[in-house]
C-alpha cells in the first residue's frame, strides 16, 4: 500500500512553510501554520521557538532553526498534563485552554520555561521548567502562583523576574521557586491610545535597556491590534512606550505578538503572528531597524517585507509537518493527540509499518474521542492522505480522517453490524463557558455511501488563499483512483471561543458500543 503513494514526497514538500523559490528566500508568512504566541531566543548558532499547543498532547513544542527558514521539531516541553481529569477528556475537556504563551530563556548553562495553563484553580498554577537542553528532558522545578502570558527574564547579575498582564512584574527569588514578598507592581499604566487589553509580554536587554514587547488591542474606530514597546534604563524607574509595528499584511488588517531575536553578527529580527483564519495563527519574519534606541519592526516603511534572505545559506530542509509511514518505534515528534492519550490504546510494535488505534472507552462523538492524532496544516494549500485497514473494527466504531476543530469536515467509516459506511459530514461542537464540557454536537451527513472494501484511502484537500479556508473531501479503494465525496466547499473556521487553534488533520477511531476493535494507519501522506 505504500508504494502507491510513494511518488510524491514523503517528507512534506518544504515549500509549503517557507515557499522556497529559485533564490531560496523566505517567503512571509515565514511559517504559514498555526504557530501562536512565539518566543524565540538564540544558544551560540541555533535558533530555538516555543509556541502555544492548549489542548494537544505532548505540549510546549520546541522548535529549532539555524537559519530561520527551515524549522524542525526538536522535542517538547512536557508528554502530558495531569493538573485534571478534563485533560483526559473526562469531566469536561481543555480544549482552547491548556498551555499558553509560554517564554523561553537559555541562562546559566540551562533551558528555562514558564508556563500558566489557562484553567482556575491549582490548574492554572504557573509551571517553570529547565533542560540541559532544548530537545530535553525538561523537568518541573518550581509552581508558582498564575501569571497571565508571561515572560521570565533574567537580569545581567542572574536576578529573575516575572513580567505578565498588562504592565505587571515581580521578581522571583534566586532559586525560581517563590514570588519575592512585595516585589510585584505595574511598571506602566495604559495611556489615553491604549482602551484596549496590552497582553503577551517578552522582554529583553540591549545594550543597557530593558525593552518590552506587548501586543496592543487599540479597540478604537479604525483601529486595531498593533505592538507596542516600553523602555527603561531602570526597572525601577519610568518607563516610555513607542509603536513599533503597525500594518496590515497579505489582505489581512494587522499582526502583532512575538519577540526580537539577535544573531552572533549583532543583527536583529522580529517574529510576530498574524491570525489567518482557517489554517490558525501564523508567523511572519522581519528585519529589526533600531531608531533612536528603538526596535522597529518592518522595512522602512513600517511593512512586513514579502520576502527574506536565510540568516544563513545552504541549511538542510527541514519542516514542522511531516508525512510518515509509521516505520519507526516511536511516533515522530510532528504529531499531537487531541488531550492526553491513552497509552495502552495505540501501537507501533503490534503491527510493524502500521500505526494501531484500539478504541478503549465508549464515547458518543469524536470530540470526546480520546487517541484522535493531530498535525497542522498549512498553507496556500495541502492536502493530507491516510490509508487505513478497518478489517478489525467493530460494529459502532468510527474511524476516518478529519479537518478538525470547533467545526470540522469529518470522513468517517462506520461498522454497522456487518455492514461498512462512508459518511461525510459536517460535524460542529458547543462547550461549556466554564468547564468546556461537550454540551452538543451537530452532525450533518452531506453524503454518505456503502463501502466493499476493508482498505481505504481518505483523503482532505485545503486551500488557505486569503479569502477561501475550503476544504474538499475524496477518498479511494485502490490508491490511484479518487473520487469526491461529500462537500467540495467546506469553510474552514477559526473560533477562539472554542478551539482558539488552527484545523487539523485528525487520525480517530472511537467505539460508540464496545471497546477493543482497532483501524491499522499504513501512512499519512501530505503534499501540495
């Protein structure tokens, strides 16, 4: 079965995230895929990313680059959260919450991160994390108490802090594990121009300035979210603010949140997000032009640049989103669970070449499907490919490949007695305000179709063009042949009410009457 779609590219064709032309530039969205609420520092050559999973499973994904073109995931922060039943998908689910925004930093010969989950209660704990390196394993070494999209910094004599929320900081103690006693206070206060939330603060140091990144939701007619930047010689003194980065880009109205990085040659550059709908919150390069002491973001007319040179040249190609035949003993790090998964209920080993979902618990819909695999997608377009051997599901169970969020286009096979069935349908979840319990799921079956085969290609195809986010669903009995199903037209949407993420292609299997029927995943395949 691999052999059929061995033509094309097993490795993602690595144009897709950062558009490699004739000249090998980078091409903005420097990573058109959801990558949310960076940080980004720089340990000798290396560049290293940290970016927002909430839900997904492991979480904290680091990501590394040496010319910031070609990025690779290189290890998480954490396999999976425990802090909740909810994590599980019991007793309400995380999803839109979880990790959040977490900062990154490289001081003392160690990798520190830190982290608030956005839960109540314990859950919502700040966690600070170390490494002796990116790729781990990263342990925790501290709980402190919540600190809203934080950074941690450490000052040239190794003093660190907690800047977090609109204006706040603290300093913590030497050894990171307490809030020092009356350190915490607003070191700005919001000017007439800023009615709006200031959130995902970074904060660095350049030649004896501290510097503070925040993006601004201006909320004013006209206005609309832009990044903002205090400076100060003296944490203690006053500080003064400059707009740093306001534009539209790409037929989108703004972007805004992310940091400045350094390289060994003293040269700077800005990593800032942009929402794109459908396909989520992407990532945008730019060169840093210091004016007046000043980080401005953009060329010199204040844009972000269409294209980029590499920091450096000649660097391997490397991607955030992979194909993958299921060969190795582990699960390559381009993949996510949707919550914790159920370690018992998936395999590698059981049938070499092949991934295994055995379905463990009885469960009404997929979205509280535990051991449902996730990759992003991304951008122009791609289209993602599984074929599955269903020869061992049972009747109830569900299986199938997803464009999956709060809405999703959902192609499932269902065992129906002895019966198999192709269904494609649009499927869209409502949660709970506090505990995001499923409350309801809509499921509208477009097309639906007798299925005499035991081995099935499905395929989603996805067009991020500014202005479409649609996706077309196909599928295939022998590999070569495909036919459509179900809807050509389906928009793809961001909610940050629910999911807050991107749509992701999906790998489940669940069981709606009994548990122990499993689907056998030979690849997943995805290209242009």
């Amino acid at each position: 079965m691999k052999r059929l779609l061995r033509r094309t590219a097993l490795s993602f064709v690595i144009c897709h995230l950062s558009f490699i032309g004739a000249a090998a530039q980078i091409v903005n969205p420097m990573l058109w895929a959801d990558v949310p609420d960076p940080d980004v520092i720089r340990v000798d050559d290396t560049f290293y990313l940290v970016s927002t999973t909430m839900h997904l499973m492991p979480g904290g994904p680091i990501m590394a680059s040496k010319d910031l073109k070609n990025w690779e995931t290189v290890g998480y922060l954490f396999d999976r959260l425990t802090d909740s039943p909810k994590y599980d998908l019991q007793e309400g689910t995380v999803y839109g919450r979880g990790q959040w925004a977490t900062s990154l930093k490289y001081h003392d010969g160690r990798f520190w991160a830190l982290f608030a989950p956005n839960e109540g209660g314990p859950m919502g704990q700040t966690y600070i994390m170390t490494a002796p390196r990116a790729e781990g394993p990263w342990t925790i070494h501290s709980r402190l108490r919540h600190f809203h999209d934080a950074t941690l910094f450490f000052d040239d004599d190794g003093t660190p802090y907690v800047f977090f929320g609109t204006g706040e900081m603290c300093q913590l103690s030497r050894d990171l594990r307490s809030v020092v006693e009356g350190s915490q206070r607003h070191y700005f206060y919001r000017e007439d121009d800023e009615r709006g939330l200031l959130e995902g603060t970074r904060v660095i140091k350049h030649q004896g300035v501290y510097y503070a990144l925040l993006i601004s939701h201006v909320y004013a007619p006209g206005r609309h979210r832009r990044e903002v930047c205090y400076r100060t010689t003296d944490l203690n003194g006053t500080w003064e603010k400059a707009v740093i980065l306001e534009t539209d880009f790409g037929g989108f109205s703004y972007l805004a949140q992310g940091t400045i990085v350094d390289t060994k040659e003293g040269d700077w550059y800005g990593i800032m997000f942009q929402d794109r709908g459908g396909v989520g919150r992407v990532l945008t390069l730019s060169p840093v032009r210091w004016i007046d002491g000043w980080p401005m973001l953009g060329d010199e007319e204040g844009h972000i640049p269409a294209t980029m040179r590499p920091y450096r040249s000649n660097q391997p190609e490397t991607a955030i989103v992979r194909a993958d035949e299921f060969s190795s003993s582990e699960l390559g790090l381009h993949w996510q669970w949707n919550h914790n998964p159920i370690n018992s209920a998936w395999s590698l080993s059981a049938r070499p070449g092949f991934l295994r979902l055995t379905t463990a618990r009885v469960v009404p819909n997929l979205y509280l499907a535990p051991n449902t695999l996730t990759q992003r997608m991304v951008g122009p377009t791609c289209t993602g490919t599984v074929c599955l051997d269903v020869s061992h599901i049972k009747d109830g169970d569900c299986c199938g490949l997803a464009a999956f969020n709060g809405d999703s286009g959902v192609l499932t096979i269902k065992k129906q007695g002895r019966k198999l069935l192709l269904e494609m349908s649009e499927q869209s979840v409502s949660l709970a305000d506090d505990t995001k319990a499923v409350t309801a799921v809509r499921d509208s079956v477009v097309e639906r179709l007798p299925l005499n085969s035991t081995t099935i290609w499905l395929r989603v195809s996805c067009d991020f063009t500014p202005g479409r986010d649609l996706a077309a669903f196909s599928y295939s009995t022998d590999g070569q042949t495909w036919m459509p199903i179900g809807s050509q037209q389906y928009r793809m949407v961001f909610d940050y009410r629910r999911f807050f993420m991107g749509t992701k292609f999906a790998i489940f299997n669940y069981a709606t009457k009994r548990t122990g029927g499993y689907v056998d995943v030979d690849l997943f395949e995805i290209n242009d």
